[in-house]
C-alpha cells in the first residue's frame, strides 16, 4: 500500500470522481461488519456494492484482488490522500464478471487497514467493472467513484485496575 496526495479537496475529488461513473451505475461501500466505530488495534474491512439502473450491460469482477481499487481517505483537519492497493496482479480475471442489474452485487474487497484515532471520511475508486463481459480486461474498465462513508476510530480502551 502507498499513499499519494492532491491539492484537490476530498469533496472535489469525490465529486470529480463520481461525474465519471458510468451512467446508471453506483457502487455504495460498508464495511464488512456494519459497523462506523474502531478501535486503533481493529482491522477495518470494506464492502463493495455495485446496481446498475441497466440490467446486463455492465458487469463487475467480483473475486480476484488484482490492483485497480484505491481509497481516498481523509482525516477531518487533514488534506486527503490516495491508498493504493497493488496486490501485484495484472493479468486477467480467473472468474466471470457478475451482470450488474437492480439488485446488488457485493465484492468483497481486498483490501483491509488500520487507522490512527481520529474521525475519517473516505470513498473507493475501482476499476472492477466493465461493459459487457470482454475477456482479459479486469482494470481496463472506467473508474467508477463510490459513495462517502464516515469512521471514528478511538484509543485503545483500558482495562480497568482492580485493587
């Protein structure tokens, strides 16, 4: 994982971002575990969630880490940054695309980190769909821009001294 920064604001790199999703297509993201608040030594794990508005004309890799996902990530106070995730594989999908349609596709992604304290706002950026279901194009697709979830991540919690 790296980092890279812009001299954008999160909300106009968001905004940015999501003016060139594919028309009809949106991608919501959770985490794994539905939950919002972490603690420092807690993994936090997201969830993709791609709809189409037009059943079968997209489709979205749903199980090869490959590189092609990235989150922007932003301290509140803080300027935002990219995290990409490499996994070093650029060769082509071992399984067939899912058909985006109404009803929800969930990828699991492959990536998984751990904050500092503090309250985040962060989106992905993927490259997971396609049209159609061309072979060997995993990460060729457009980057299409999820919605905006928030996190507070605390201090580890003390245990309680027992006298």
């Amino acid at each position: 994982m790296c980092a890279a920064q812009t001299s954008a604001t999160f909300e106009q790199w968001h905004d940015r971002g999501l003016k060139r999703n594919p028309s009809g297509v949106s991608l919501h993201i959770e985490t794994r575990d539905n939950r919002a608040i972490y603690h420092t030594s807690e993994t936090i794990n997201l969830l993709m969630v791609f709809t189409s508005e037009r059943e079968n004309l997209y489709s979205a890799v749903a199980t090869d880490p490959g590189s092609g996902d990235d989150v922007v990530l932003q301290r509140v106070g803080e300027e935002a940054h990219r995290l990409i995730f490499d996994h070093g594989i650029v060769c082509c999908s071992s399984s067939a695309p899912k058909d985006l349609g109404r009803k929800p596709v969930e990828v699991p992604s492959y990536f998984y980190f751990r904050l500092p304290e503090g309250q985040y706002s962060l989106f992905v950026e993927t490259k997971r769909v396609l049209q159609g279901h061309p072979e060997g194009a995993y990460g060729k697709g457009p980057t299409v821009t999820s919605d905006i979830l928030h996190l507070t991540v605390l201090p580890e919690e003390k245990p309680a001294v027992r006298h």
